[in-house]
C-alpha cells in the first residue's frame, strides 16, 4: 500500500493546477484529502502490527512458560 500511496503523491503532485476547471480543483483537493487520509491510515496501520507483535510475543511465550 505503501508503494501506491508514494506513486498517487508523485502524480497528483505532477498536476498542473493552474489550468483546472474549478470541477477539477475540487477533484484534486478531494483526492488529497483522500490521500493524507489514506497515509494516517497506513501509519496506524503499521503502528498496530508493532502492537500485534509485541503481544503476540507475550502469548507465546505465557504458553510456553504456563504464566
């Protein structure tokens, strides 16, 4: 996701927004909100697998210890 998130940024930031009908503006913005939304969503995302491991970790090795 990643990957896409980084190539959607490289084209909307490739636009030429001065020749935008004020339809296209607003697209544009909407995508870019859509976008930085997208990349928090990813950040928590990878934030929430650190977490997953970490008690993942901790349940194996209460079942192997039986603490």
């Amino acid at each position: 996701m990643a990957d896409t998130i980084a190539e959607t940024v490289e084209l909307l930031y490739t636009i030429d927004q001065e020749n935008l009908t004020a339809d296209q503006q607003i697209a544009l913005g909407t995508a870019m909100a859509t976008l930085a939304q997208a990349e928090r969503l990813e950040q928590i995302n990878e934030r929430l697998r650190g977490i997953h491991q970490v008690l993942n970790s901790w349940a194996m090795k209460v079942t192997v210890d039986g603490r």
